[in-house]
C-alpha cells in the first residue's frame, strides 16, 4: 500500500508502505571513500573527549546515518531511530497524542501546513504558513520536519511552546498549547444553497473509502446538483484511496497520477477505480497551503481529466515518493524517495503544487469575522457551471 502524505506531524513523509525492503548488511565502499575516517573520528571522539563515559555510541552511530540522509539535500529522505520509528508506527492507527498540525520545511523554513480543526493548534489560532521559529525555546534553524515532530508531541496533558512568526507581523509571538489525544474525522458534507453538496475530506486515511461511500450514496439521494470538494489543509494519505474516492468522479480506468523513477524507467500508471457515480456532477476544488501529497494528486487528477476549476491558494507541493527500508538492527529504518508524481498531463507536484485557477486569499480579519471568502468564491462558480 502507497501512503502519500506530507513530512508532517500526524503522518512523516509519502511511501511504499507493505513494501520494506531490508537493507544490505554489505556494501562496497565507493571509489575514492576511505571509511576509515568515520572509525578514526570515532576513536579521536572516545580518547579525547573530557567525558567520555557520557558518551553513548548507539547514539553516535544514530547520528552519524541521520547526518548521511540529510547532506543527501533531499528534505523527504530521512532516517527514523527506534523512537522515531515506533512514533512513526503509532501514526498510521489514526489516534495519537499531540496538538494537532502538521509541519514541513517550505523555503528553508519550519512551516505549520495545516492545523487540524478542532485540535489544540487550531483552537490556539495556528495558521498554515505559519513559520515555527522555536520550540520550547529551541532554535529550529536546520532543524528537519521529523526532528520538530519529536519535540513537538508528547503525552495528553503536557504543554509545548511554539515561538511564532507570521507573514504581516512585525515581531514572534508565543503560543503555548496543551497536548490531547487527536482523531481525524476523514470527511464530512452539507448541503449550501440548496443544490450544492460541499464535500470536505480532511485526510486520506484508511477510513475514507468506506466513510466516502456513506456521504457518497447520501448526496445521490440528496437535492444537490452540483459539488464543491473541500481538499484545504489537508495533508494526504493513502493513494489506494485517492485512487478509490477519485472513482466516483472519474470514468473507471482514467489516469489519476503518473510514478516517474526518472533514468528513463518506465512510468507506473495509477488509475480511478470505482463506479463514477458522481461523474455527472458539475464540480470545483477548494485548495490552500496546506493541500498536500494525495490531495494534490486528486485535485490535478480533476483538473487534466475534466477541466476542473481549482480556487484557493498554491497548493504545499508534496510530490515525491519514498520508500522504507528496514536497517540491520530490526528497529530502525531509512525513508528514501525514489520517484517523483506527475499530474495526469505530466505535471510536477514536487516542490511548486498546483496553481489556483482563481486566487483567493484568507485574511486573519476574515477569520476573525468568521468568513470564507474561498468558498464563498466557489460556490459562486459552481453556481453557474452546468
């Protein structure tokens, strides 16, 4: 099973989950790479040193391959100790405790791409695009995505400090947030104006296919004649199940997202698989910073195959793949991107997401004044699509 989902707090990083490979206990030296100097370091560390029994070698050697992934210069290939590890574990069960944002390093900087609703980040005002400039007082320059999501979660009860800059804002601010155990409700619809059903899916868990079906058979039997599909903030997911929900909107078989390995390989076709009973709905897509990965998929897959309008911001632009790689020690494991998505018309998500087709900005007074201006927008297009 593919998960492709941001580098974030509730899931790290899209890849080729089911797929582990384990990794080879041999392997040649490059030409031109005496390793020795790792071991010389090592010694020159343990005879020199003022505290040497303070020294903790797992933590060296840990060190040293988190050290090996990021002068890779890619911010998706990372590596997981047994900690991060088992965090990572506890992630994909869809309960966990935290408060309930998602990060990512956008323009060198430590981003929030999207609080959840209802969530302590949210309740305290976080906002995507949001830059974390400290935590608990650290500094997060050169800090990774996974780094900031240890320190960031913690158990229910307990408190992080997030130092805040805001584009706008003339000095940081800080926002201290109580930990909860956080649930995501994978999707929810109303019905606005009448006619128009609004669809929000808020992550593409293992829950969306069978939930989606529900909300599926009951705007059918609803007086909604047109679609607004919701995809703000929300970070990805499975791409089985963007693959399944872009079922009921495109013909069975049609393109949703191209793996490009690069080197000239063969692309992998990912295609809708469903009964595209809601083919026949006029439709738009709601979309903003935070839309990342599965649900940038689903929007480019909408756009190139039906032409459908995308409103909001500049989506996060999450488009690679990575795969895990189980290391000797059973516990811990590498996450290295090995290919890139393309939009059905051979877009690149990766790194600059997708365009709106109307820009439409959220403003802090907008929020405050509890307005939408981004729906409002879309249901006013909708409105006069047949």
């Amino acid at each position: 099973m593919v998960l492709v989902a941001m580098s974030i707090g509730i899931f790290t990083g899209g890849f080729w989950l089911g797929k582990y490979q384990q990794a080879s206990r041999i392997v040649p030296a490059p030409n031109g790479i005496d390793f020795s100097l790792f071991y010389d370091a090592f010694n020159q560390l343990h005879k020199n040193y003022v505290n040497p029994e303070k020294i903790d070698n797992q933590k060296l050697l840990y060190g040293a391959i988190d050290g090996m992934t990021a002068a890779v210069g890619d911010r998706f290939t990372t590596f997981f100790d047994p900690e991060q590890a088992k965090m990572f574990e506890s992630d994909l069960s869809g309960s966990f405790s935290g408060i309930g944002v998602e990060v990512g390093i956008a323009k060198g900087q430590l981003t929030i791409i999207a609080p959840l609703k209802g969530t302590p980040g949210d309740k305290a005002g976080l906002r995507p695009g949001d830059i974390i400039v400290k935590i608990n007082g650290k500094s997060t320059t050169d800090m990774s995505s996974d780094e900031a999501v240890s320190l960031i979660r913690g158990n229910k009860g307990t408190s992080v400090t997030l130092t805040i800059f805001r584009a706008g804002w003339k000095d940081t601010k800080d926002f201290t947030l109580v930990r909860d155990t956080i649930k995501v409700d994978s999707v929810s619809w109303s019905l606005k104006n009448n006619d128009v059903a609004v669809i929000k899916i808020s992550i593409f868990d293992q829950h969306l296919a069978p939930d989606f079906s529900g909300v599926a058979r009951e705007i059918l039997a609803s007086p909604a004649k047109k679609i607004v599909l919701d995809l703000r903030q929300n970070p990805g997911g499975y791409l089985e199940v963007c693959q399944q929900i872009a079922g009921w909107f495109l013909e069975s078989g049609q393109t949703v997202v191209a793996e490009d390995f690069g080197k000239g390989k063969e692309q992998e076709l990912y295609r809708a698989e469903g009964n595209s009973a809601l083919l026949k709905y006029p439709m738009v897509i709601l979309q903003d910073g935070g839309s990342a990965s599965a649900s940038e998929i689903l929007a480019g897959a909408l756009r190139d195959n039906r032409k459908v309008q995308l409103v909001g911001e500049q989506s996060f632009g999450k488009g690679s793949v990575q795969q895990l790689f189980n290391l000797s020690d059973g516990n811990s494991f590498l996450k290295i991107t090995v290919a890139r998505w393309l939009t059905p018309n051979g877009y690149s998500i990766s790194e600059v997401g997708l365009k709106p087709d109307v820009k439409v900005d959220i403003t802090d007074d907008d929020i405050l004044a509890h307005k939408d201006p981004q729906l409002d927008k879309a249901l006013e297009i909708v409105k006069n699509l047949q």
